[in-house]
C-alpha cells in the first residue's frame, strides 16, 4: 500500500489553489466530474493534493461522508491510500465491526472504500472497480 492523495477543505478556495500552485509548485490538473468544487493538484504526473470548497453544498456533504456516515474531521477530510487485498480489507472490516461505505468515482475505474477510524480520522481506500463483479452498480450521491 502507499499513500495516494490528500484531500484539504478549502475555506478560500482560489487562495489555497494558487498557494499550492503558485507558492509550493503543484500543477492545476484534471479532476472527475463530481458534483461539487474542488481542484486536483498534481506532482509528476500524478494527483496529490485534492481540494475541495468548505461550502460544498449537499453533494458533497453526502459524497465526503462530512454529515451522516462519519461527522466533520476539520481542514483535512481524509487520507487516501491505494489499496491492497480488497477482499482482506472488506473481511477486516465486517468482523472488527468497523463503520465504512462503498462507492465509485465517477466517470473512472476505480471503488472507493471509505473508513471510520478513530478519533474522527477517515481513510479511503481507491481500487480498480475489477475488484468488484458488479461495481458499476455502486451508489453515487446526487
């Protein structure tokens, strides 16, 4: 496994894209079409930082997890990590009785696995959406 990105609520957004930008050196980059605001910052080619407007709305509230499934966790939403043995991670999951959900990211291949950890630390999991017989069926909120 290894670190995949990192997803900051911006409060200004087009001040924290341009200090991440402009000031740090990531490249504004492109970004599924999910149904609220936000920049993908990018560092050799691939996406590291995610941002997303801390006035995001309903759909991103339910896409994020930030009402009903694991409460608000601050200016860093959460952590994302590309996964490794989905089938281990959903049995760890189910027999520790610990809360997550499954979704995919639309308009690409991938299943992601959402997390509760403790004190308030959310953790999502990306995997390619073959883990899955039936993946394109997986809820998308509107």
């Amino acid at each position: 496994m290894k670190i995949n990105h990192i997803l900051l609520i911006a409060r200004d957004m087009p001040a924290m894209r341009d200090f991440f930008v402009n000031v740090i050196g990531f490249e504004d980059g492109p970004r599924p079409p999910f149904p609220f605001e936000g920049h993908w910052l990018y560092s050799d080619g691939a996406p590291q930082i995610h941002l997303a407007t801390a006035s995001g709305g309903r759909a991103q509230a339910a896409y994020l997890g930030s009402t009903r499934e694991f409460g608000t966790t601050g200016v860093i939403d959460h952590l994302a990590i590309t996964g490794a043995d989905f089938p281990g991670l959903v049995q760890r999951l189910e027999k520790s009785g610990t809360e997550h959900f499954v979704r995919r990211v639309p308009a690409e291949r991938h299943v992601q696995v959402f997390v509760a950890g403790p004190e308030g630390i959310k953790v999502e999991m990306l995997f390619p959406m073959s883990v899955l017989p039936s993946a394109e069926a997986l809820p998308w909120p509107q």
